[in-house]
C-alpha cells in the first residue's frame, strides 16, 4: 500500500520551529511517521533507505577521495548514492567542504559494523529480531550508533520536534520531525524505530544483497530477479523443498504419490474435487507421520513406512 504523504504547515498556532536554518547539502529533516517516513516530500518505509545503503558500493567513493578526485567527480557519484538521488536542489552540492566528504566516507565505512551486527543477532531463528539482539548478547551495541566505533561518534541525535500535519483530504497525523547534519545519525534512528516497527533488513541466502522483511513475514531470500527471469524467492524456495525432500523419505512418497495422482488429473482420469479431497488426505497424514519419521531418525532407528506408503497410494 502506497503511503499518504502528509503535507502543509502545521495545523497548530502555537507552532515554533526548533531547527535554525540550515542550507548544507547534508543537513536534512525528517519526518517519523506510524507507517512512513518522509524527507523533502518523498515517503520511504521504515528501514527502506538504511537497507538500500547496505547495499551500496562504497569502494568506488572511498578510491575517489583517496586520490583527490575533483569535486565534480564526487558530486556525482554522491547524486547516484540513495536518499541523495532524491534530493530536490543537488545544486547545494558546490558549497560541500573536503571535510563534509571524508566525513560520508566515515559514515558509510560505518556500515560494515551494522551488517556484522545483523549477520551475529541473526544467528538464533528466533523470529523476533529484538529477541535474537538479547539472546546473542548483543544489547550494549544498540546504545552506540556506530556499533562501537570512537567515543567521538557515539552522541545522540537531540534535534527532535514534534509536528501535527494533515494530508490533502483533510486527514491528520502526528510525526516526530528530526534534523540530522550526518548520514550515520539518520541511519542509526532509521534502523532501529524500523525494528521497533517491525521491519528488518535481512540479507539475501541466494544473492548476498539485502532485502526489507515486511511485519510479520520471515522469507530467507530476496525478490530480486535471479536467473532466467525467476527471483531469488521462487529459486531458493524451490531449492530448499528440493533439499528436504530429498533427505525426507515421508516428504518423497508424498510427492511422488501427489505427481501421481496430479496426472491422473490432467489425464481426466480423476476428477479436481477427488484430486483436491486425497491433497488435504495426504496433508494430514504426512503431518501426522513425521514427528515420529524425524525423532526415529535422529536415533538411526529404522522406520517402516510401508503402511504410510499404502495409505497414500490405495485411492
């Protein structure tokens, strides 16, 4: 679902900004919203910008200010880089300072730490990513935006304001405005007001690239384009049912039983309610068959499948 972009001034009175007047390229606010953020305008999901920039390249603009490249070569390349590709006056690009590159380049060096951090708190399956930082004793990190870097770098963002704002229909909504002068501030409150809401960047097991887990949905692979026009998702998924049923004897009779009958289907030779009747048959009895499959062996005691075998088959 597209987001509604709220927009105007706010609809209090008593309004009175707390952020002076900053025209630096890397100065920017934005606006937390329940289901969004929004920057200049443009509405992002939580966690959409910080995934993006996990996957951004940094080894070209780290080559590119080590050997003191020109200023038009890195204003290009910072335009490609997300969030920056959006913004509405690239033109305040000519006034950045050798300093404000070097300190990008930090930030984005800085990233490394974060994807170690998701790879070691995902290490547990347990689905709530919250759970997983405590389990894998990982706590003392969220405090600290740099995941330990110098002390230098580890304040808090304080530019906060809250902000009553309505859309064009009329329909309104609170947002907490924030100003941030550094990239990694910005990523750093992305990153976990999106876990607070239940989004998490994941790292793709087919492709390596990583990928925004929506609420309540726990994929291990991406929906990237992989090969011959199949995603990451429809490959992997296929993989992993490869993988377990054929290490799974219950899991391989049921499949080759279901092509069986399937074909029955397509030959006319068996109806789609009888076909449809024996599937959910064959559902049932395979969850009922493999706790006992599965705990025989894990002790390499052999199990006799024959009468599951002649269950699935007697139709």
């Amino acid at each position: 679902m597209k987001s509604v972009i709220y927009r105007g001034e706010p609809m209090a009175q008593f309004y009175k900004d707390l952020f002076p007047d900053t025209t630096g390229f890397f100065s920017f606010d934005v606006l937390f919203g329940e289901a969004h953020i929004e920057i200049d305008r443009r509405s992002y999901k939580y966690n959409e910008l910080f995934t993006a920039f996990l996957n951004y390249d940094v080894a070209q603009y780290k080559k590119a200010v080590a050997q003191g490249c020109g200023t038009d070569k890195l204003n290009e390349m910072i335009l490609e880089m997300p969030l920056f590709r959006d913004f509405p006056t690239p033109d305040r690009l000519s006034d950045v300072t050798e300093a404000e590159y070097a300190a990008l380049l930090e930030d984005l060096e800085l990233l490394e730490r974060y994807r170690s951090f998701l790879k070691d708190a995902s290490y547990r399956k347990d689905k709530n990513f919250i759970q997983q930082i405590a389990k894998n004793g990982m706590s003392a990190f969220v405090a600290d935006k740099t995941m330990g870097a110098a002390d230098s770098r580890t304040a808090a963002v304080s530019e906060l304001q809250y902000l009553l704002l309505e859309d064009d229909s009329g329909r309104a909504a609170l947002f907490e405005r924030i100003g941030f002068t550094r990239l990694i501030d910005f990523l750093y409150t992305d990153f976990f007001k999106g876990i607070l809401k239940g989004f998490v960047p994941k790292q793709c097991k087919l492709c390596g690239r990583y990928f925004l887990l929506k609420k309540g949905f726990h994929y291990e692979y991406c929906d990237g384009i992989f090969e011959s026009g199949q995603t990451c998702r429809e490959v992997g998924s296929a993989k992993s049912f490869k993988t377990k049923t054929d290490n799974n004897d219950v899991w391989k009779l049921h499949q080759r039983a279901y092509k069986k009958y399937y074909a029955r289907v397509l030959k006319k030779t068996m109806s789609k309610p009888d076909f449809n009747e024996w599937a959910s048959f064959a559902e049932r009895l395979r969850g009922e068959t493999l706790p006992a499959y599965l705990k025989a062996k894990s002790e390499k005691v052999e199990f006799d499948l024959t009468e599951y075998s002649r269950q699935l088959n007697e139709r």
